[in-house]
C-alpha cells in the first residue's frame, strides 16, 4: 500500500523532530507492507473523514483507506487529536 498525507500531517511532520519523524515513518511504512493494515488500527465512530487511527506510543495517526492507499489525514498527541 501507498501512503499519502494531508496538508495538517505534512505541516506536523516539518515541525516535529527527526527522531519522531522517523520514529513515525518507520511504523507506517510497517503498517502498509501489512497483508491488512487494519489489524493494527482502531477504528472510529464519531469521524467519517478518518474512520481509522494507529497508535505510536503517545501520538495518534488518523487515516483512512482508500483504493489501496493510506490517506494519513491528521497527526497528534493523544490528548489533543479527539477534539
């Protein structure tokens, strides 16, 4: 699976460290090369633009798949990305 990520996620990604960047990068790039990617997420009731989340230690990714890409729509600690 291909990875794409909306404006906010790009924004985030240039504004935090490296070591989370890569820390995130990394994980994502092991959750698309899974045969099914949503085994590792969560789904979401109350966001339709984002029906899916992973989680990497105290941040949260909102995504959601569609035709065999993952479209990363936010990025953020877990305290603040349910808002």
């Amino acid at each position: 699976m291909n990875i794409v990520f909306s404006t906010q996620a790009e924004n985030f990604l240039k504004k935090c460290s490296v070591d989370l960047r890569k820390r995130i990068f990394k994980k994502l790039e092991f959750y698309a090369s899974a045969p099914n990617p949503l085994e590792f997420a969560e789904h979401l009731t109350k966001d339709a633009e984002a029906p899916y989340r992973f989680r990497i230690g105290n941040w949260r990714i909102k995504f959601s798949i569609e035709n065999s890409v993952i479209a990363v729509k936010q990025i953020g600690p877990r305290d603040k990305i349910y808002n």
